[in-house]
C-alpha cells in the first residue's frame, strides 16, 4: 500500500498536538496527538503515535497507542504494533504484526433489519436437507488426512 504523501513527518521530528490533512499523511517520527486524513496515512516503521488516528486507508509498521478507524482498509505489517480499538472494512494483519484491543469490520448492507437474518421455520428444514446432501457430496479426506499418499 504505498501512497505518495502530501504530508510528511520526518524520523528526527517530534509533533504534540493534532495533524489533519486532506491529503496522505507519512509519520516516521513521534506524533502525541489526533492524525486524520481524507485519504492515506501511513505510520512507518521508525515511527511512534500515541492517540487516535482515522483515515480513509492506514498502514501501520510503526508503534501506535490508540483508537485507529479506517473508512476502507487498515493494515498492519510485521513490525506493526497496535494498542487499541481499531474499526474497519478490511483488516489485513501480516503475519508478525502485534495488535492489542477490540476490532470491529463494518460492512454496509443495503438490508440493516434484524429480523431477515432469522431463517423461517418452514425454510429451515430445507435448509437442514441440503447440508446433508451437502456432507454426502463432500469427499474424505483433504489436505489434513494423513493417510492420504
């Protein structure tokens, strides 16, 4: 996920207070603050956040303490750390990455009624038929069968 940044905080720079941006926004130093961003942010591997950041996408391969919500998409590399909620419509965490906190992926659905996530009674036998059709269909064995040659 590489973005050109409009906005860019260098290793050496120390920032107290809230970045806000219309454009992409590169953080390699230490930003004790709010980061929000129209589109991009990435926080580099050097770099260090302490505070929420919200963004369309955000890249995290630094340290971040905080809330991060993204609009779109949130990932998180190996050297990654995040400390906090995070919120998303797709999370990618790449395998050595370390987060620590609550997530929640919305996915906007044009049906928001409860009630159509409940199967009705004369539907669920159907449905119960199927997956046995389903299972009788279904081969032994696979990848994990150690009997398999």
């Amino acid at each position: 996920m590489e973005h050109q940044a409009d906005t860019v905080i260098g290793v050496e720079v120390q920032v107290k207070g809230n970045l806000q941006n219309k454009g992409s926004i590169l953080v390699n130093g230490n930003v004790e603050g709010e980061i929000k961003s129209d589109e991009n942010v990435t926080i580099g591997e050097s770099a260090s956040v302490t505070g929420p950041i919200f963004a369309k996408t955000i890249l995290i391969s630094g340290k971040v303490t905080g809330t991060v919500e993204a609009g779109e998409k949130l990932e998180i590399d190996p050297t990654g750390i995040i400390n906090g909620d995070i919120k998303t419509k797709i999370l990618i965490v790449r395998e050595g990455a370390s987060f620590n906190g609550n997530s929640s992926m919305d996915k906007q659905t044009k049906d928001t009624n409860p009630q159509t996530a409940i199967a009705a009674p004369e539907k669920e036998g159907k449905k119960e038929e199927m997956n046995k059709e389903e299972k009788k269909e279904t081969p032994k064995g696979g990848f994990w069968d150690k009997n398999k040659k």
